[in-house]
C-alpha cells in the first residue's frame, strides 16, 4: 500500500474513527482474561445487580449473577474470532473458484458460474441456521456454516476482476513467458484485483458477526464460549426488568459492525486508485 492509500485513508475522518474503536474492541478481546478478573460463567453477584451498584460491577449482572462487564470482555473474543475465521474461509474458496471461472471462461465459468448460483438460491440464513443444527452448534460449525454461505458473492466479485484483467498486456506477456495458468493466477492478476477484495473482506467480516450473534441469540452458539449474541438472548425474556444485560452486547455488536463499515468504506476511498486519476 502506498502513500497515496495512506494519504486517502487518513482524510477519512469516520474511518479512522472505525478504526480507532476496532483497535479498542481488540485489545479488550485479548486482555479479557486480565481486565475481568473472573470466568464470565461464573455467579459472582446478586442476579439482576444494577450496574454501578457494587465496586467492580460497572455493568450489572444478568439473571444468574453473572457479571455482564466479563461476558462483553470474552464475548468480543468469540464474535471477532468467528468473524475473521469464517471471513478467512470464504475468501479462500471464494478466490479460488472465482479466480479459476474467470481466467479459463469457456465452460469451466459456466460449470463454476452454476455452481455458485446454486448456494446463492438458498437463504443464507436459513441455510446457516440448518447446517449449525445438523453438525451441532460448535465454534467449528459456525465458522464453516457462515463460510458456506457468504464465499459466492467474492466468487462473482472475483470472477468479474479476472474476466476485466485477463486480456490485459502483461498477462499476455506472462502467457508468452511461458508461465503456467496457476501462477498467472496468482502472480499476475489476482495482485492487480485485491483492492475490491479487501473492501469486500472487511464487509464480510461484519456480516459473519451479525450472523454468528443471530445464530447465538436462537441458541444455536456454542454452550461451551460465552459471545454477545447468546448474552442478548439469554435476556430477552427480562428486557423490562434488567434493560442493561441485552443493551450493552447489544451496543456492542452495533459498534463492531458500524466500524468495520466505516474502515471498509475508507478502504474502498484509499484503495480506488482512480480517485487520484490512476489505472492499475
């Protein structure tokens, strides 16, 4: 990344800020053991403590006096854990596929193109929701389930960059070079569409927590992590009577999600090239 990508970034005030708090959030995730001071499942206090009421219990507890300030702590463990893992894997099947169908076309794009279409029919969540039940709510599970259902839109954001870059100059060079397909691939075209990748990582990145928080908040997360989606649940059913247990995971997940938006947005602003009248 060059001065340019840095130069675009830092004029986006929102970014920064996104980032700023993606930082904190982090460094609270790694530290959760050494900030909370004790497991988030254990009954520390009277259940339904409002929070500020005794020493060390900023946010209260919930309903079995479990401290809801130790669950955000672990809870930003999990939802980020899940959130770049499934992130991690649905760019690499993404890429792969998308990579191949556009730079062969003919018909390994058509074959691939079908395939992709064929998961994009199904309901995300739905899908999501009946792949975690039938393979046991785990933080495995989850992170393949949310895999599976967000890789097809990188394969068509993929597959759209190579069908533009494969008739490029220097990849006709590459091919008169005598380098093999994969390394073309890899070496050639994919560096040169990695700019809307990255946008899309960082997207995708908030739509696998959303969705790791919904399946949690139905009871399909894994019993053994505690994660903001299964706090919020887990309160539903005391909303009037401790509004604090689901409003702080609560507001944590929309702070997550509303700042990787934000860093996606300025990447996309840093990254386009074009903005400061540039071609790859």
């Amino acid at each position: 990344m060059n001065n340019g990508f840095w130069r675009r970034f830092r004029r986006n005030r929102a970014a920064l800020a996104g980032a700023a708090i993606l930082i904190l959030i982090a460094t609270c995730a790694l530290a959760a053991p050494w900030l909370a001071g004790h497991d988030p499942w254990a009954m520390v206090q009277q259940p339904f403590l409002v929070p500020g009421q005794q020493p060390g219990f900023p946010m209260g507890s919930d309903a079995l006096g479990r401290d809801v300030a130790a669950g955000l702590l672990y809870g930003a463990r999990v939802s980020m854990l899940i959130g770049l893992m499934a992130t991690a894997v649905a760019l690499f099947l993404g890429i792969g596929l998308g990579a191949i169908a556009g730079y062969h076309g003919g018909w390994v794009d058509a074959v691939l193109m079908r395939f992709t279409e064929l998961f994009q029919a199904i309901p995300g969540f739905a899908f999501a929701v009946v792949l975690v039940a039938i393979f046991q709510p785990s933080v495995q599970s989850i992170v393949a389930a949310i895999a599976i259902v967000s890789w097809p839109p990188v394969a068509r954001l993929v597959r759209g960059e190579f069908l533009t870059l494969r008739g490029r100059e220097f990849v006709a060079a590459a091919q008169l070079a005598g380098q093999s397909s994969m390394r073309i691939i890899f070496t050639q075209i994919l560096p040169n569409a990695v700019s809307p990748i990255v946008v899309m990582g960082s997207l995708m990145i908030a739509s696998s927590i959303l969705l790791e928080s919904a399946l949690s908040f139905l009871g399909l997360g894994d019993p053994n992590v505690m994660s903001w989606g299964y706090m919020v649940g887990a309160a539903r059913t005391a909303l009037r009577q401790a509004w604090w247990v689901a409003m702080f995971p609560g507001l944590a997940i929309m702070l997550t999600v509303l700042s990787l938006n934000l860093v996606g947005e300025g990447l996309a602003d840093g990254l386009n090239a074009r903005l400061d009248g540039r071609t790859r």
